[in-house]
C-alpha cells in the first residue's frame, strides 16, 4: 500500500503551517493516518541543524547552507518520510526540496545545477506526489511571519532575495505543472483553505 507525499512550499508567512494543520485534522477525519512533519527540523539531528542555519548571526556561506538542508532532509527522508509512506500514510511536510532551489538557488544564486546534484543525493529518488505552492506577495507574507519582530536569519534577508524566492518558486511550478498546485494564498484563511482541499482532493487515493 503506498502513501501520499504532499509537500507545501511558499515564501515567509505564507499560511503553510496554518493550512497544514487544518488538512490534517480534516483528512484525519475522513480515516486516513496522517504524519505532519517539517523542514529543516523534523527529526532530532535536523533540530541541530535548524539551530545553525536559523539563528540569527551565524556567518552561513550559500554553498554550506545548501548542504546543511541536504543533510537535514537526507536524515528525514530516510528516518520519517520513507517508513510513512511504506506504512501507507499521507505524509504532509512543510518545505522539501523546493525550498532549497528557490532559496539557496534562486535566493543566493547558487548554480541551479549543483543545487539539483546535491538535491538528487538528497532525496534519493523521492520526490512529492503533490507540492501545494502558497504563493504571496512577501511584503505581505513577511509581515504575517514576523508579527512585528526582526524575524530569524533568512526571514531578516532583503526584500529583493524575498522576490528572487518568490519568482524560484514559481519558475519550478511553471516547469513542473504535474506535480505543482499553485495557490492564491493572499486571501481570508477559510478561502485558502478552501483551495488547499479542492487539489488535495484530486489526489487521494
Ligand atoms: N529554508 C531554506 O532556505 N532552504 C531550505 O531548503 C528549507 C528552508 C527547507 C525555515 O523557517 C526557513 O528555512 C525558511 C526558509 C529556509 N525561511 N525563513 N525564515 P521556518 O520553518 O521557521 O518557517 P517557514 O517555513 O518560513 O514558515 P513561516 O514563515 O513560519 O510561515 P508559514 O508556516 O508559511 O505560515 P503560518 O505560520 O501558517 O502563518 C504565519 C502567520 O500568518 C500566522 O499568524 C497566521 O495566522 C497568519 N496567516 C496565515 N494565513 C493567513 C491568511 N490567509 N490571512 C491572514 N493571516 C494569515
């Protein structure tokens, strides 16, 4: 029996955790087993790794920040989302691979084809079903995440390296349309939601 492997991706604040959350409770509901999980962090060595790449003043050069992602999401690939999916869950994860050619690719130019190297190695063949594509202007989004702080180390980067994310994450939709959904998620909580269930529901088994 093989799971479902739905990932969220988008700038800061753009509703993932929130729409997450409320999918779970939803498709828990109808009788599915649903793991909710997160990147980077969502194992115990990944919740080291968040520490460094997330706390504000670490000097973090691009190229090392693209791997230390990679060895969050190698570990977490292979600790939590592989056994899920063999068990038959509907994996929902908040960031995967996507967040790391639009951040570390298209936010800090590296090489797009070292960023899908190092991604390939990665993920050792597993890429989502679905990825759910919050899109937001981030002058909106930041504001939602920040509610007001400094916000951490990659929220505080510039405007223009939140656009250049924004635009990577809609240039891997545009090359990926099977696999993308693409949402307005500038709207009241309920409509997004609304959206979210409308391609969710296309895909269950
Ligand atoms: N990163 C990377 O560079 N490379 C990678 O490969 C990966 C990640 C995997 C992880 O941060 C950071 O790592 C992230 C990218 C980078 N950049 N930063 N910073 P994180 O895990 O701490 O946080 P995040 O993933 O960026 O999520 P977030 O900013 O906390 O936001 P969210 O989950 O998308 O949104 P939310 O928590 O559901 O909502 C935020 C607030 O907005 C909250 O108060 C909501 O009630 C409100 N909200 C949500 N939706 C709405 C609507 N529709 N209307 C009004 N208000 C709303």
């Amino acid at each position: 029996m093989a799971g479902l492997f739905i990932s969220f991706e988008g700038g800061e604040g753009v509703g993932k955790s929130t729409q997450i959350a409320r999918l779970a409770d939803r498709l828990r509901a109808q009788g599915h087993q649903v793991v909710v999980t997160f990147e980077p962090g969502g194992t115990e060595l990944g919740q080291e790794v968040r520490r460094i790449l997330l706390t504000p003043g670490n000097h973090v050069t691009p190229r090392s920040e693209a791997l230390l992602y990679a060895a969050d999401r190698a570990h977490h690939v292979e600790t939590v989302i592989e056994p899920a999916l063999a068990a038959g869950q509907v994996v929902l994860c908040d960031r995967y691979a996507d967040s790391t050619f639009a951040y570390q690719g298209a936010g800090r130019s590296l090489d797009p084809d070292d960023v899908r190297a190092v991604m390939e190695f990665a993920v050792a063949g597993r890429w989502p079903d679905l990825t759910v594509l919050l899109d937001v202007d981030p002058r909106v989004g930041l504001a939602r995440a920040r509610g007001g702080g400094s916000g951490d180390r990659i929220e505080a980067e510039s405007l223009q390296f939140h656009d250049a994310v924004r635009h990577g994450f809609l240039a891997l939709a545009a090359a990926a349309p099977e696999r993308f959904a693409v949402i307005d998620a500038s709207g009241p909580l309920d409509d997004v939601t609304a959206l979210v269930d409308e391609v969710v529901k296309g895909r269950l088994r």
